[in-house]
C-alpha cells in the first residue's frame, strides 16, 4: 500500500517548516528580483497556513492558503519588520541586508 499524502509531504518538508505556526514569519523568493515575506496567521490540516503575505507588488497584504513546501527561508520578527521598513524589498542586495539581521540579533 502506497503512504499517505502526509507521510509523502513530511518526508520533503524541512523542521522549521513543518513547526511553522501562528506567528512565524518566513520568505518565498519565486524568481529573482522578486521576494515575497510572510506571517503565518494559523494551521490548517496537511501543511496547509493561512497566511498574509507581501511584496512590492503588493505592500497592503494578501491573505491566502500556502502549503509549508511553498515557503524557502524562515525569517526572525525582526527581519520581517525590517523588510516591512524597507518597503518589502525584491532587489538581491536589499534582501541580503534583510537576512543579515539574523546574524546581527545572534552576534
């Protein structure tokens, strides 16, 4: 008998994907030059977040379902609020400015 979906997803799915939940933030980078950063609002049933999430292209938010393989980096709240003050920054250089923030708040 073949496993389950859920088993199949867990085996792809990263720890710190599968632990996101209510509050977490994280980052989904499509395509260079494009960066989209997000907050897990809740859980839903097999990987499933409702989450809003942002980007230049759309700064005000857009609530949505994502399924925690969809997402690429997490992010700490401070980076998160920092790529909010950047305007939600796309560009490679902005964004490692973002992620550099993590070594900045552990040093």
């Amino acid at each position: 008998m073949p496993p389950s979906i859920e088993k199949w997803n867990e085996g792809r799915t990263e720890r710190w994907q599968q632990s996101l939940g209510a509050g977490s933030f994280f980052c989904i980078v499509p395509e260079p030059g494009v960066v989209i950063y997000g907050e897990v609002l809740g859980r839903r049933p097999q990987g499933v977040r409702r989450v809003m999430t942002y980007a230049q292209e759309f700064p005000e938010g857009d609530e949505d379902l994502i399924h925690v393989q969809a997402t690429d980096l997490p992010l700490t709240r401070r980076q998160f609020e920092l790529a909010r003050e950047l305007g939600w920054p796309g560009s490679q250089r902005m964004f490692q400015l973002v992620m550099s923030m993590q070594r900045v708040a552990s040093a």
